[in-house]
C-alpha cells in the first residue's frame, strides 16, 4: 500500500483518534497510545512513516513548542512557597535514581555512556501526565500536589541543564580542550545576553501591539518559539535549549496565561507526531533482551522513585500519607527522557536499541504509574500499617499547655475555607484550635484566638492528644468522605460527646457523612452561593450603594 503526503497523514491520524479512543477508555495517557500507533505504522508495522520527513518536522515543532510552555510556565515562586521540601526532594530523587540506575546498568553489561543515558533518562517524571491526572482527581491543591508540583520544577530545570551539557559538549570535535570549553561558554553566554536584551528592550513593546490580536498572538508565539530554537541550534546547542530560553524570556510578561493557554492545544497535537516517529524508531532486534532489561528498570521506577521520595519526606518529619501520595507521582519516566534518548542518537552517543529500551521503559512506566495515581488512596490504605514505621511526625506535635486546653473547636484543616471559618470563630471569641498537616500552614498562622499544631485528621492517636473534654464541637474542613469517617470513628471510639461536623463536595458525599452520624455536614459551594446571592440581593435592591463581601461600602 503506498501511501504518501497528504493521505498518509490522514490515515495515520484516523487510526491515531482510534488507538487514542481505546486509551482513554482504559484510562491510559495518549503518550502510550501514540508511540504504540508509532509501532504500528512505522518499520516493524505497515512501514508507512519510515521514509516520511514530514512526521520527523512536525515532531521536531512539537517538542520546541513543548520546551516553549515548559519555560514559559516556570514558577519559581511555586518552589519558594513549597519550602525546602521540592528542593529536597527533587535533587534527592534525580541523584539516587541516577546513581543507582546507572549501577544497575552497568551490572546488565552496559558500557559506560549507553549506562549515563540510561540512568539519567530514569529519573525525569512526566509533568504532563502528573499535572492532568493530579488535576482530574482535584489533588494539585492539596499538599502532595503542591509538593510534586514543586519537584516536578526542579526536574524540568536539571532536565534543561543537562541537554546544554550534552549538545554543547556533545557537538565539539576540536582537539583543544580548553578552547572549546571557553567557546562553548561564549556562545552561553552570547545567547543568554541576547534573549535578556530582547525581555528588557524589544519584547514588551512588540507584544504589547501584537496582543492587539489573539490570532497574531498565537503566531507570534509559534514564530519566536522556533527562531530562538533555531538560532540555538546553529550556536551549537540544541533547538530544545532556544525554545525553553524562548518561553522564559515571556515567562515575566502578563501576556504568558493567554499565549500558554491558546498554545496547549497546539502542542499537544504536534507531539503526536514526535511519539509516532519515536514509536516508528523503535528497534526489536534482540526483543527478548530487551524485555529483561526493561522489566528490571521499569520496577525499579515504579517501586524506587516513590520509595526514596517516601523516606526523603520522612526525613524532614512529613507525614508518610503526604510523602507516599507524592512519590508516587515520580513512578515513571517522562517525554523529556524520550527526547533526551533521541538527543543522545543524534549525537552519536547511543544506539537505536538503547532508545528502543528507554522508550519501552517509558510505555510500561507511564501505563503502570497512571493507576498507582488514580488510586493511590486506596493502595494507602492497604499499605498503610506497613509504611507507619517510617512515621516520623511525632516531633512536629506541639505540646498543648494554657489556653490550647481550653479549646471551645478543634479544627481540622486551614485551607481556604477552614482558614476562613478560623478567623470567623476567632473573632467571635472562640477558642480554636486548628490542626493541619500542611507545616507551612501552621507556621505561617496568625490568627486571633487561634492557636495552630501540626497534625492529620487520619491519625487516631493524635486524639490523645487534644482536649476533646473541654472542646464543645470538632469541624473538618477535609471534604474527603473516607477522612470524615475515619474521624468519626476515632472520637466515637475516645467517647467524644460534643458536636461533629464535616464537609462535603457533592451531594452524595454529604449522604454518606449524615448516614455515619455527622451532626452537620458542610457544604462550601452552596454556601458560598448563598452568602453571594444575599449580598447580590443587597445590591439589586438597593438602588446603587456598592456592596463587597461583608457588606455596604461608600
């Protein structure tokens, strides 16, 4: 069958909706199914792709507009405001999954570059999928999701770093040393100077017209995403290093979220054609070898990557709850560790097979880590009794003296709307103590008549040590069923006689609380709707006086 251009890519888009239709319902990311398309339309299939340079263009565009987003959504605030703890843990993963991967790939006979790449490519984890599935389960604002978020930064970051070592270093063929060091270090420099002068002097004003327009805004983006790429990639470096530059040097300017957000779906749909190239690459010559190797690195990303992020949040007296929803974000390997293999192929540094096993590691990493996340709390709570040896909160317990004896509430959790109900009660003239997992949370709380401790509505035996004799009524401002009640149980079992009320998001969340025996179940959407529609009310009536939140306003 020959098939070429404009039919081509119209039969390989067809099966690649269809295979992607399968994945989604197998609740599978489209990165695997699109490498498996890859498989199939490429040499060892049907051979369609292999001598079709226009897959390989649209890859290339995919991946620029990729390292375009990922440095035009830097967040080093999202670092700082996470603390210590991304550091740690981000570095600490990529060094022990570096240094232990290569160890292994040495053991399995690798020389000693195919075992570097190798073990470098083990420790990217996928922020794309992370992101979306963390979003899907409406956990990137709870604290594992903060903390991934921030780790997964750090990632991005030593990822970018290391293709500048590589295609830098990787393309000199001189035979002084020193001098292509200092060149490469000019060109460095020269290209961080450039793209500085352009976000101080040029950039501002040029997109101040072109957001005129949201449609030469979006082209704008696509054109000085490539040119910074391609410029990059004639300095020396590689055309993945201009694009990230390029997106960083927007990364300040108020116009990033609407050029993030109209390009997102563009690079999703040009990354299709990288993973069908990367799936059509693939070499099975020794397939059998191969699957050994593969197996071996692919449970030890999906068993060590979440276990050293486990003891490394321990360490630093998280709980072990927090620090296994976390790591097990890490349980795979990511789409920059598929570009860096096909970097280093390009370099010459390793051979077809070794991106082949790389990118096979990929497929049985990524399909298995999605459903560690989708249920990772059911597999805690089967773990749950094995990982509390590793608890380590204790030290973090304040303990209770003065006016904390005294507490009329106890409140669990100080996010946005437990924190709101603290100061609420706090003014009121309420004694509160509020209790939270989050130890920035509590560090950071300053609130009248509220007094704040580290702790989890999940650890029954912290109720040993609250004042649940003085305390009239126990609120939870988690609005996870499964906490509600868990806390339930636990002060029934410690003879609780007061009050207990509970939050829920959905309707039937709040059935089940009732049906438990919570006293009152909270609901903030409805709330907050009401408490909007009185003010609204206020203002509609009243003939224009102004209104805000608490009230009239001149």
């Amino acid at each position: 069958m020959a098939l070429h251009g404009f039919a081509l890519t119209a039969v390989i888009l067809a099966i690649s909706a269809f295979v992607g239709l399968l994945a989604v319902r197998l609740r599978q990311p489209l990165i695997v199914a699109f490498i498996g398309v890859g498989i199939l339309v490429g040499p060892t299939g049907f051979g369609w792709v292999e001598a079709d340079g226009t897959i390989e263009l649209l890859a290339r565009m995919g991946i620029a507009i990729l390292l375009f987003l990922v440095g035009l959504r830097l967040d080093l605030h999202l670092i700082r405001t996470t603390g210590p703890i991304a550091l740690a843990t981000g570095l600490g993963q990529v060094l022990f999954t570096s240094v232990v991967g290569y160890l292994i790939a040495i053991g399995l006979g690798m020389d000693t570059v195919t075992a570097l790449y190798v073990a470098v490519a083990l420790t990217f984890s996928s922020t794309i999928i992370i992101v979306k599935l963390l979003s899907d389960k409406r956990e990137l604002e709870q604290l594992h999701g903060r903390i991934a978020v921030g780790f997964l930064i750090v990632q991005d970051i030593v990822v970018v770093l290391v293709m500048i070592a590589l295609t830098a270093f990787g393309r000199q063929a001189g035979d002084n040393l020193a001098v292509d060091v200092a060149l490469v270090f000019a060109k460095g420099l020269g290209l961080l100077a450039g793209v500085a002068l352009l976000m101080r002097y040029v950039l501002p004003k040029v997109l101040h017209q072109v957001a005129r327009s949201q449609e030469l805004l979006l082209l704008f983006g696509v054109a000085f995403a490539v040119s910074v790429a391609a410029l990059s990639d004639w300095m020396g470096f590689s055309s993945e290093v201009g694009a990230f530059l390029a997106g960083v040097s927007l990364a300040t300017t108020p116009y990033r979220d609407a050029l993030g957000a109209r390009l997102v779906s563009l690079r999703d749909f040009l990354l299709l054609f990288f993973f069908l190239e990367l799936g059509a690459r693939l070499e099975f010559g020794d397939a059998s070898r191969q699957l050994t190797e593969a197996a071996i690195f692919s449970v030890f990303v999906l068993v060590g990557n979440p276990l050293i992020v486990v003891l490394i949040m321990a360490v630093m007296r998280y709980p072990v709850r927090v620090g296994f929803l976390a790591g097990l974000t890490v349980a795979q390997i990511s789409e920059f560790s598929l570009i860096l293999a096909a970097l280093g192929l390009s370099l010459g540094h390793i051979t077809g097979a070794t991106v082949s096993l790389i990118t096979v590691v990929g497929l049985i990493t990524i399909g298995g880590s999605t459903y560690l996340i989708l249920y990772s709390h059911q597999i805690y709570a089967r773990l749950e009794r094995r990982l509390s040896v590793l608890e380590r909160t204790d030290g973090r317990k304040r303990d209770l003296r003065g006016d904390e004896e005294e507490a009329d509430v106890i409140l669990y959790g100080l996010g946005r709307f437990g924190g709101a109900i603290a100061d609420q009660l706090g003014r009121a003239g309420h004694r509160v103590l509020a209790v939270d997992f989050d130890p920035h949370r509590v560090a950071r709380s300053e609130r009248d008549g509220v007094a704040a401790m580290f702790g989890s509505a999940e650890d029954m035996h912290l109720l040993e040590n609250l004042p649940l004799t003085h305390a009239r009524c126990v609120i939870s401002t988690i609005p996870r069923p499964e906490t509600g009640k868990a806390l339930l149980h636990g002060l029934r079992h410690h003879g609780y006689p007061g009050r207990v009320a509970l939050t829920a998001h959905s309707e039937r969340d709040a059935e089940q609380l009732a049906a438990a025996g919570a006293d009152l179940v909270l609901r903030p959407y409805p709330l907050a709707a009401m408490a909007a529609a009185e003010v609204l009310d206020q203002l509609l009536g009243d003939g224009g006086e102004r209104f805000d939140s608490d009230g009239p306003r001149p």
